[in-house]
C-alpha cells in the first residue's frame, strides 16, 4: 500500500532506503525534543507540557508532510531561535505570558497559511535580497550562542561598563559542557549522524555518574499537555503584537522557503525552468504544522534544513517524513532524561547549533558594501539588543535608507513596506 501511494519506482527508492532517510533525519534533528523544552521553559513555559507538545506537533506536521505533500522527504519540529525570540524577546523582554505568546504564533501561522495559499507566496520569496536573508539567520545563530553562554555560564554579567565577563572555567560542568561542544565538532568532521543528540547524552552521563548532574531515570508516562488550548489571542491581536507576529512570520517563511530550496537542491526537485516542484504542498504543511504547534503549545514549527541528511540518505518521498514523525513520537516516553541534562551541556548545544546558523555567510555579497553592511548590522544587532525583531528592524531600515541615498530605488515594494512598518514599530515601543 506504501509502495503504491509514494510511488517508490517512480522516484527511484524503496521502503528501506526511505526507512534509513528517516531514522538519518531524526537522528541529526532530534536535539530539539531536550532544547525546546528548556528554552521555552525559561520564558515561563511548563517544562513537561512543552515537551509533549514538542513531540505530538512534530509528528503531525510530519504526518501532514508524509501525506499531504507526499514528494519532500523533510522533518518538521519548532524552530530554533524562534523558540528563543518567544522565550527571551516576548515572554522576558516584552513581559507577555506564554499563552499571550502561543496567540501570536497562532496568528503567524494563520497569516503563513493564508499567504501559503496566494501568489503572495512567490513574490515574498523572490522580493527579500538574499544578502538580508543570510545576515538575518546568522543573526539568529549569534543570538543562540549568546544564550548558549549564558546557560554554560561561559558568560556572566560583570556589573562594570563591560557588561559582561568570562565565567569560572574551573566549573566542571562548563568543562564537561566545553568538551560536549568539541566532541559534536569532531563527530561531524568525522561524518557521523546523530552528533548533536550523542553529544548531549554522553556527556550527561558522565555527569551523572560524576555526581554532578541529577538523573531522574529515562522512561515514564508523557507528561501532561499543559498549554494545550492554552493560547490568548486577546494580546495577538492588539497593535503592540503587530511586531512579533512579523517577527515569526517572517522567521517562519523565508526559513522554510531557504530550508525547501536547499533541499529541493539536493533531491533534484528544481525543474528546467528553475521553479521547485510542489512547494506550495511543503509550504502549506509548514503552516499548518505551526498552527497546530500553537494549539498543542509550543512555539512555531518549521522544516527543519537538516532534512538535508535524509535526502543524502536516498529519502525521495513521504515516507521519510512519515518515519520521522513516528520517531519522535516514540520521543513521548523519554521525560524523565530529559529533564536529567544539566543546563550546561544543553548550553554547547546551542552554541554548535549557532554555528551551523553562521556558517552561510560566505554567499553574501560581500563586495557590495550597501548588500554586507545591513546584513552585518542584522547579525551583531540581534545578540547585542537581545532581540531578534530588533535586528530584522534595523537591518531592513538600513537597507532602504542606503539604496534611498545611492539613488537605487527600484527594489520591492516589500522593502519599504517592512521598513517603514519597523520605523513605525520603534516609534510606538
């Protein structure tokens, strides 16, 4: 019946090739089920409630992929840095409650599904320098690494002008943590799958068998959904939000675009005349997994770029997806380690992950000054003020005013839209 509906022949595969792309996939995407949890904890969230709605969200939004755009073999899950923007931008920095929040990311996924479903969809892709774009997710992977620091206690504050300072090195669990952060560096130099998750885990149980870290066992019942239902769309919809829902719309779509376009790179899903083959299908599994998220309660669901290693895998279909997802949902019975990994080898992660985020900025265009420089101004402005939103802000009003002043008006009307509506977010702050 598989065979028949993903039409393995065709796509030149089979059950056990798509069976492998799978387990691949999740093994390089897996990290998020400890990470997201901790991250939107910080915000306020319920540690237990987000860890189940981590694993039902991505796995229906898997499912949703599987079945609904059955030719892209990608993993679905909340994203990171997202998580991080909800956490730390809006829940801490702009003091709205976790469930105010999960209204925003229900909004965002409505306003990404709408779009998903109208020739908007293309010209917002096409319309975004790619230079912003990549300045934009480095900005990201720099906001994580400033998190990630902070969790390993890399970073303290110094309470002098140089605000911050160089934490106790002679902590051994920074130093576990430090050795966490290499090994995942030497697992992937070394083309090994699963770095990240391995990582983490290896080196929580050194700490537990230390003494150093608390393990609390590794199987139980899922623990109760929490924030299911929970959201409040009463603050999403006030003039203050407008900013964040932009934010995570914003993430969300050219992320997903980028991620799409990469894997559709890899797969052979670009035609001869240069368009990707059923995308507007992955794109509106991404919108509606994220809605879904925002209902389970856990911030906003995206493709995932590490779908990348499936397809290296010989994934070509569904199927792969489907694998994915019923991975993560065997995902509901592991709490209790997860609530067993001390905060600083969570940390490492984090910063390996940012790494990944800053590597893709080799492809700006750096020998254009007025393409670099707003991409530069994204990527310092987002962990310097600790807001992503901030960074998208400032990046975008720079550009405009750049071109405005080298008398090269002919852009898209999304940039001086946006533009004028981050101005005009500043101002009402």
């Amino acid at each position: 019946m598989l065979d028949k509906y993903f039409d393995y022949k065709k796509h030149k595969t089979n059950f056990e090739t798509e069976v492998i792309a799978g387990v691949s996939t999740f093994l390089t995407m897996a990290y998020i089920m400890f990470l997201n949890p901790v991250i939107l904890a910080d915000g306020g969230f319920d540690f237990g409630g987000v860890f189940t709605a981590t694993a039902l969200a991505t796995a229906i939004a898997c499912f949703i992929a599987a079945f609904y755009a059955k030719t892209w073999p990608v993993g679905l899950a909340p994203g990171m840095g997202i998580n991080a923007f909800i956490a730390y931008g809006v829940c801490l920095g702009m003091k709205y409650t976790p469930a105010e929040a999960l209204g925003a990311v229900l909004v965002a996924g409505v306003v990404f599904l709408i779009i998903s479903l109208t020739p908007i969809r293309a010209w917002l892709i096409n319309s975004i320098p790619k230079s912003l774009k990549l300045g934009i997710g480095a900005g990201i992977g720099l906001f994580l690494a400033a998190i990630g620091f902070n969790i390993m206690g890399l970073q303290v504050a110094s309470g002098s002008p140089t605000i911050v300072k160089l934490g106790d090195l002679s902590a051994p669990l920074l130093l576990l943590g430090a050795g966490a952060f290499i090994s995942m560096i030497v697992m992937e130099k070394m083309k090994i799958k699963g770095n990240i998750i391995i990582g983490i885990v290896a080196f929580s149980a050194i700490a537990w068998i230390t003494g150093l870290g608390q393990f609390n066992g590794v199987v139980s019942s899922p623990p109760p959904m929490t924030h299911l239902f929970a959201f409040d769309l009463g603050a999403a919809l006030s003039a203050s939000m407008v900013t964040v829902i932009f934010t995570l719309f914003f993430i969300d779509f050219f992320d997903t675009a980028g991620t799409l376009t990469s894997v559709a790179n890899v797969s052979g899903k670009i035609g001869k005349d240069g368009k990707i083959q059923d995308i507007d299908k992955a794109m509106l599994s991404d919108s509606v997994g994220t809605v879904a998220g925002a209902v389970m309660g856990t911030s906003t669901v995206t493709t995932y770029v590490e779908s990348a290693a499936g397809v290296k895998a010989g994934g070509r279909t569904g199927m792969t997806s489907l694998v994915i997802g019923i991975l993560f949902l065997c995902c509901l019975f592991f709490s209790p380690l997860a609530t067993s990994l001390p905060k600083e080898i969570d940390g490492a992660a984090l910063i390996y992950i940012a790494t990944l985020f800053v590597r893709n900025i080799v492809d700006i265009e750096w020998d254009d000054i007025a393409e670099s420089g707003p991409a530069v101004l994204a990527m310092i402005a987002m962990p310097f003020t600790y807001s992503i939103s901030h960074g998208i802000a400032l990046a975008f009003i720079s550009y405009a005013a750049i071109k405005i002043c080298t008398g090269k008006t002919n852009v898209s009307p999304a940039i001086w839209v946006i533009a004028i509506a981050s101005l005009i977010s500043f101002w009402v702050a």
